[in-house]
C-alpha cells in the first residue's frame, strides 16, 4: 500500500485571524476520508500529513508551497481560498509562479463539476500543476465549492501524483479506469484502446460536462499497463464514442474495431514465469490432521517432538538384559520385559532378565546380549521356561544393544521446519507421527477452477456426430486430470460461450468458488478473443502479460482479479490443445506450487539434460517440443520426439513426460537449423521417467 501524502493549505485572511471560524479543513479531511474508503485495490491511501492557515498574503502563500513541495515532499498540496476577483484574492499568482508544469486538465476538470452546479464558478480562477514532484491544485474558499472541486477530481489525482513523483501508476489504472468512467459518466470507450492499439490522451470535456475519460488517460498515463505503442495515436472521431453504459469497443464486438496488431509486449518465458512469481498471492494457512492426506502439502510451521523417541531404554536385539561388568557365567533368569507397556521388576547384579526387541530395559540393567550369545543352563521341571541361562559373550559395552531415551528424537528438539515438504514417500507423516503431533499448520493448497471456451466447443462425450465447425473439448478434461493428479482440487467450470457477458458470468461465480481460474480459447487476435477485454474492463483485473515468445502458447495471459483485500490469479492459456497443457506445466503448475507452499526456484518442474535421439529442426520461437524420456541401460536419459508438434495436435502430448527447451533459431549463433541426434538438451521433466525395457 502507498501511502499518498496531502498538505491542505487553507488561504484565508478570516480564518488566519481566528482559526475556530475555518470549517474548509474538516470538510476536505471528510473528502479526503470518503475517497480513502472508496479505494478497492489497497494500492494506495491518502494521508493528511500537513494542515495550515495563512492569510491571503503571496509570500506566506508561496513559502508553505514552497516548503512542502520541496522539503516535505508531499504527493498533493490543496490550497483553498484566494481564486476569485477580488484584490486580496492572489492564490494563482502565488501558485503559478512556482509551477514546473501547468495542469489544465484539471483545471478544466474542476471548473466543468463546479459549472454544472453553479454559473457562478466562472467567477473561479483555479490554476493546477505539478512542483518538483508535487501536485499543486487550488480550490474555492466556500468550503461547499472546495468540496464539490475536490470531489469531481480526486479519484483521479493518485494516478497524477505517481506519475509527478516518477512512479508507474499503472496498477492503480488498470483497476480504476472503469471505475472513474462509470463515476464520471462517460463513455467506457473514450478511454479504451483505439483501432490501433494505442491510447488518446486528448484533454478534452464531453458534451455532459463532465471529466471525459480521456482526461483520466492524459492524468494516469497510458491505458493499459502493459500499453507499448509503435503507432502515433490516432484522434477519434464523435461517432467513434459509445454512449455511457455501453461495452467498449473492445467488448463491442465490431471486428472493424478490433486491434489489428497485438498490444501486449512480447516477453520471454523467464520473464512472463518471474511475473508470475511476483504477482501470485502469499499462500494461506490451514490445519491439517497428521493423516496419509498430508501428501503434497509444505510445512508452514516448526514442528518440534513432544516426546522423545524411544520414550524409555529399549533394547535393540532379542536376547538377555544383564550388568555389563558381571561378564560371562551362569545366571539366573528373574524376569522377563517384552515389547509391551507394564511395570518391570529391577536387576541386580548377578541377575539377567528375558528381553524382546524394542522392549524396556529393567531399572539397573546396563546392556542387552542376543540371544545366539547364550546357551540354556537350567529348566523348570516340566521343561517349559527358562531358570538360568548362560551368558557367552565377553568384554561387553555399557548400553551395548540398548537405544537410550531420546536417542533417535529428543522431545523439545525441532523434527520438522517450515517449508518442509510432505511427500508421497510418507517419511515426514512417519516422523510427525511418531513423536506424537496430532495436527501441523500447513499451506493450503488451491483449488482451481477450469473454464474451456468457444462458441465451437462441445462437451466431449456428446452424443452423435459433430456438425460442421464444432470440436470436442480436450482442454477440460486433459487440465482437470493434470490439476489431479498433481494433488490439486479443481472445479469443473464448464463451456462459456464467447460473449462478453456469459465470461464475465462464469467468471464472476468462479472467483467466489476459486482460488485460481484457468481458461482456455479466445486470447489471441480474433474478433471473438473476449478474454483479456472481459478481465480488465469487467473485473478491473491487471493483465501481467499477453503474449510470450514460445511455440506453442504465445497468445498466454496472465492476470490477476481483485477480490477482496487480496486478488485472485487467472490463466488464460491458447485454446489449442498443446499449447494449453504445455502451458499449464511451464506457467500454471508453478504457480499452483507457489501457493502451495513452494518458494524460489522450488516452484518450477525439474530439468535435467537429456540426449535427442533424432535430429530435431529448430523454430523461429523458442520451443518446448514434446519428448518421451527413457532411461537406458546405461543410466542415460534419451528423448524420443512425441511426433508432429502443431499446436491443435493433443496427441504431441501423449506419452510425453518432457518439454525439450529448444532455442528459437535466431538465437543459435552458428546458423545450425538442426539439434543433431546425439546432442544434450535441456528438458523440463513434466512427468515420470520412463524405463527401457
Ligand atoms: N492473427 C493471428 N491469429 C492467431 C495468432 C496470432 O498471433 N495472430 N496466434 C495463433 C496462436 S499461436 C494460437 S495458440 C491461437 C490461440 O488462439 P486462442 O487462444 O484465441 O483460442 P481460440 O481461437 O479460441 O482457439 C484456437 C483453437 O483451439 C481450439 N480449441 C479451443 N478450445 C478448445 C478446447 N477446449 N478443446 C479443444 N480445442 C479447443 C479451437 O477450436 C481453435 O481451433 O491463435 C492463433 N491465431
Ligand atoms: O503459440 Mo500457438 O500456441 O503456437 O499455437
Ligand atoms: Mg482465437
């Protein structure tokens, strides 16, 4: 959270003279706390760092402005008072002179909000500008008009202030945008990306009189985060702008207004997996019962024993407990201790006692000697039990055979730290329980929802034949079964419908359900891929990236949702089925991992060098080419190629349980085309490793 700082200067020669008559300070703190509670994505908050009156005095002015934008600091300055006719009144000469730069967007801004409510704010002679890295506006004295003023502009001012103190205030813009236009009442459109992917910023007032959204595109910068434009903008023309209410053009469906070229930065995987990393929430925390359900989850706390482990002396053979120092000889046999709780008869020396394994050893017993060191001395007459045994062994230790309290896991001492990994070999489940641990704080793992999209997409087990243009969904089945078996819950979402509308449905009751959503389809260039407009302008979603430099999955989307105090992840991954599970394995399973508990480098599958068995031809795009790992006779791991590598083609995934990492061919300095059968490659192992046989 940002912390936005505010200095209000009220200029009133009245209220300097006695502070009690000013009311202009409650009434704009009332503002400034009003717009605090509106802010919904916890990336900012304003904070009144400064309040002074000063009469209508130019160098008194000048010095508190003065003084707080280049010693405090501060985000914003406000002043009141001083903007009208009369002599006294020297505010925006005050002010002006120490502008950098003049902001007349915001001055019009205000004057339009003031001139819907009164013709007198013509009367207003605000001046707005930025001072070093400061905001600096001026408002009325009538604390109704410094109101009004204030309110008709400060939603848009963060995305000012950020950008005056050289920060990216994109994350508070691709949240805010939809909502200031919805505020503002003005068309969605006019702030939204033009035919050719590119922003206007055109200062201008719309036809209401209100603050066109244009205005907050020239105050927060670009429209989209991620906005890179090669093209100059292009003014829109009237008949261009929706009316309020409306979809922008990007959900308006008109292919004539669709881009023509992608305005989504092209990153490379490491890149778009560090976005990743970086924009995944902290995993949260559960109970969990120490069960065999333990499987897959990270530790998130220390674990330490409650009891030592063996809870008592135990002997380690079957055999005689003795006093090691009484040596070899005949003795007799006064009790017996086997594996089994009860009280036991102490030991003299002189005395041995019958002893199982894992059995206690009797007070004042010093070692155990097995069995095979003994030989039978006497009997009871019916033959039946043991009356003196000779002991065999010499030179014995002290605590020889015998495990000492403790001696395996001392009670107090840590058996498991945070960040431990409980795996499916059952190990760590076997040490929490046997130190007697009932239930550990584990992260939770998340539970994925997953949506296929596509007006040509049907259920795969429909009955009949498909008609003309219909497909079967792969997706679904083919990610549900990967979240699965990697330990995950998923939630079946279902088939949307490619309309703005039926995915903003889906995917609102999804995010209520979900923790991650994953869709598939409808991300790339056609006049149908809804996906990415639907997450920005339905969900103010931050799309962290749109397009990635592999083959396949460059149309791959990352965003992330709002919910709450926190946000929710979504994967919008290619529609075509290879792309969608090679994906899923380079993008979606780390960052499931990480909310589960992974960290670091931990998050990401493993890789290891393996030797192509064929020469394989090298792309223009780094690709991930589906290979099938044995290993050999000799220990060595060899890739087979899964076959044909099209993007539609599921079938490159089967039997595939690795992603060879192939360098596009312009990466490859020595002109090779080929990787020539015999050479080592690095490969991302996505499943078992298989055995020749
Ligand atoms: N002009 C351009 N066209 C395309 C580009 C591009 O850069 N410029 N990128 C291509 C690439 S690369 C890919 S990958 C695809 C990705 O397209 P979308 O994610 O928009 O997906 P759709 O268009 O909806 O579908 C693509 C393909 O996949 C089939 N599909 C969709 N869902 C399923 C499913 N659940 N099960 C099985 N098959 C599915 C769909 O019918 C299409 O055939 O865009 C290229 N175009
Ligand atoms: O990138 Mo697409 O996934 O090649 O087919
Ligand atoms: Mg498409």
């Amino acid at each position: 959270m940002k912390e936005l700082t505010i200095g209000l200067l009220i200029i009133s020669d009245t209220a300097a003279a006695d502070h009690a008559t000013d009311r202009a300070i409650d009434t704009l703190t009332a503002v400034v706390a009003e717009a605090n509670a509106e802010i919904h994505n916890n990336t900012y908050e304003w904070l009144i760092e400064e309040r002074r009156i000063v009469p209508d005095e130019k160098d008194q002015i000048q010095e508190k402005v003065k003084d707080w934008c280049d010693n405090k600091r501060l985000s914003l300055v406000v002043t009141t008072g001083g903007t009208g006719f009369a002599k006294r009144d020297v505010t925006p000469e005050a002010v002006g002179e120490l502008l950098d730069k003049t902001a007349s967007g915001l001055v019009h801004g205000m004057l339009a909000a003031s001139l819907k409510i009164t013709p007198f704010a013509i009367m207003s002679r605000p001046v707005a500008g930025v001072r070093n890295e400061t905001v600096v506006i001026t408002l009325p004295g009538s604390p109704k008009g410094a109101k009004e003023n204030l309110e008709s502009i400060i939603k848009l001012l963060p995305h000012a202030c950020i950008q005056a103190a050289g920060g990216d205030s994109r994350v508070l813009h691709s949240g805010g945008i939809k909502k200031l236009e919805k505020e503002a009442g003005v068309a969605a459109s006019s702030s939204s990306v033009t035919a050719q992917g590119q922003h206007d910023h055109h200062s201008h007032l719309d036809q209401s009189g209100g603050i066109a959204s244009d205005d907050a595109a020239a105050v927060g910068g670009c429209g989209h985060h991620h906005g890179h434009g090669h093209h100059a903008p292009k003014p829109r023309t009237q008949q261009q702008q929706q009316p309020a209410g409306l979809l922008s053009n990007e959900l308006s469906g008109d292919v004539t207004r669709r881009h023509r070229s992608s305005p989504y930065p092209m990153i490379t995987v490491k890149e778009a997996q560090e976005l990743i990393a970086k924009n995944i929430p902290p995993p949260a925390v559960v109970s969990k019962a120490v069960d065999a359900n333990l499987v897959g989850y990270i530790l998130a706390e220390d674990v330490s024993a409650r009891e030592s482990v063996p809870a008592f002396r135990a002997s380690i053979v079957d055999g005689y407990a003795v006093v090691h120092t009484d040596g070899t000889g005949v003795y007799p046999v006064v009790a017996v201790s086997h594996a089994a709780p009860g009280d036991i008869k102490p030991l003299e020396p002189g005395q041995i006692a019958r002893i199982t394994t894992g059995a206690p050893l009797p007070p004042g017993a010093t070692a155990v000697v097995m069995v095979e060191d003994t030989s039978i001395a006497k009997t009871t007459e019916d033959g039946k039990e043991e009356m003196e045994v000779e002991i065999l062994a010499s030179g014995l230790g002290e605590m020889e055979n015998v495990r000492e309290v403790g001696s395996d896991v001392k009670a107090g001492e840590f058996v498991l730290r945070a960040g431990a990994e409980l795996t499916a070999v059952g190990g760590e489940v076997g040490l929490l329980a046997s130190v007697g641990t009932e239930t550990v704080k584990v992260y939770k793992k998340p539970i994925v929802g997953v949506l296929s999209t596509g007006d040509e997409v049907v259920e795969h087990n429909r009955p009949g034949a498909l008609s003309l243009g219909e497909i079967r969904d792969s997706n679904r089945p083919t990610l549900m079964a990967a979240i699965q078996a990697r330990g995950f819950e998923y939630v079946d979402l279902g088939i949307a419908k490619d309309q703005p509308g039926t995915l903003e449905d889906v995917i609102k009751d999804a995010l209520s359900k979900v923790d991650v959503i994953i869709t598939t389809g409808g991300v790339s260039m056609g006049e149908k891929d809804f996906l990415k407009p639907t997450i920005e302008r339905a969900f103010e979603g931050t799309i962290h990236f749109g397009r990635v430099a592999m083959k396949p999955g460059k149309p791959t989307t990352f965003a992330t949702i709002p919910v709450d105090s926190t946000s929710k992840p979504i994967f919008s991954l290619p529609g075509n089925p290879a792309s969608a599970s090679v994906t899923f394995h380079l993008f979606v399973l780390p960052a499931l991992r990480q909310l589960q508990g992974y960290i670091g480098n931990q998050v990401h599958l493993p890789k290891a060098l393996v030797t192509v068995e064929k020469e394989i031809r090298l792309d223009a795009r780094p690709e991930y080419h589906r290979v099938s790992v044995k290993i050999d006779k000799a220990g060595g791991l060899v890739a087979s190629s899964t076959g044909g590598q099209r993007s539609s083609r599921i079938g490159s995934m089967e039997a595939a349980n690795a992603l060879l990492c192939l360098p596009a061919l312009t990466e490859v300095g020595d002109k090779r085309t080929h990787i020539p059968r015999g050479d080592k490659v690095e490969a991302l192992l996505i499943g078992d490793l298989k055995v020749d046989i």
